[in-house]
C-alpha cells in the first residue's frame, strides 16, 4: 500500500535525471551511491525490488554522446550496483542493460541503465495480465537497506587501496 499511496515525481520536476541529484536530498531522491559522473538511484516505478537506475549526471540520450570517461563511470557504477545488489539482497541472477529510444522503452529521455536483480519465480502472470508489480518492501525500507550497503562497500573498497 505504501508503494500505491506514495507520490510520483513531484510536478516541479520537469527533468527528473537532471533535478533529483540536484535536490540535496538523496533519501528523498532515492539516490543511493554517487561517482563524479554518475549516480544509482532506486526506480520509482520497479520491475523487482532493489531495481536501480545508473544515470550519467550529464543529459545525454545515448551512450555514444558521452565522454570516454563517462562511459566508463557508468559501467563502473553499474558494475557497483550489481555488487550492492548481490551483497545485500543476495538475488539469483541479473538483468542489466539499456533502452535506448522509445520503440526500445525508454521513458526519460535521459541516458540510463537498468540494474534489476532477479530471483527464481519473481515474475508470475501478474504483471502480463493484471499489469500490476508485486513488491513486497517499501522504497524507503529498500533504500535505507541499499545506502548501508553501498556505504560498506565504499569503505571496503578505501581500505584495499590504503594497502
């Protein structure tokens, strides 16, 4: 019921991508992990629980408009997200990938990539018939256990390199 009572992007945001890092608020913007030319935050509209979105902070609509260093932070982050997601919601495998233009899905037209963790059975008729997702922890429940991970794993990754 939180997930079905809780607000949309506010009206204000005219350009989610763009606005939401920019809101100074990373709990409210669900951002959960931050590099100097990227972000991951938690999709608001998930295909599974712990879905994250890895956004260039540039706006750009395709991979082949960013920087050499741009994409490889992206991939970084995106390869970030997969460890996050493994540590803390240990799911059995992975989609990961891009919609690039809307015939592909794409929403936002703003580059980003998926990071869904996926587990045995997690897909029923629901969504195909019903167009309805199950969830069956909140975004806010997700994000605070997503930022304690990636925390740890932040400092984990400080402490190989100070050996």
């Amino acid at each position: 019921m939180e997930y079905i009572e809780a607000p949309r992007y506010p009206a204000a945001l005219k350009r989610p991508f763009t606005d939401l890092p920019a809101m100074g608020d990373d709990k409210a913007a669900l951002i959960v992990h931050r590099t100097r030319l990227s972000y991951l935050l938690l999709n608001r509209f998930p295909y599974n629980p712990g879905h994250l979105l890895a956004v260039p902070y540039r706006e750009v609509t395709d991979l082949e408009q960013l920087t050499p260093a741009g994409r490889a932070d992206l991939m970084e982050i995106m390869t970030f997200a997969k460890r996050l997601l493994a540590a803390t919601l240990k799911p059995q495998g992975f989609n990961i990938g891009f919609n690039l233009g809307s015939a592909a899905g794409g929403s936002i037209a703003h580059l980003h990539g998926h990071i869904v963790p996926r587990w045995n059975g997690d897909n029923n008729f629901m969504p195909v018939l019903a167009q309805t997702r199950l969830l069956p922890q909140s975004l806010d429940a997700t994000w605070e256990k997503l930022s304690a991970g990636a925390a740890k794993l932040r400092q984990k990754a400080k402490g190989r390199m100070k050996k």
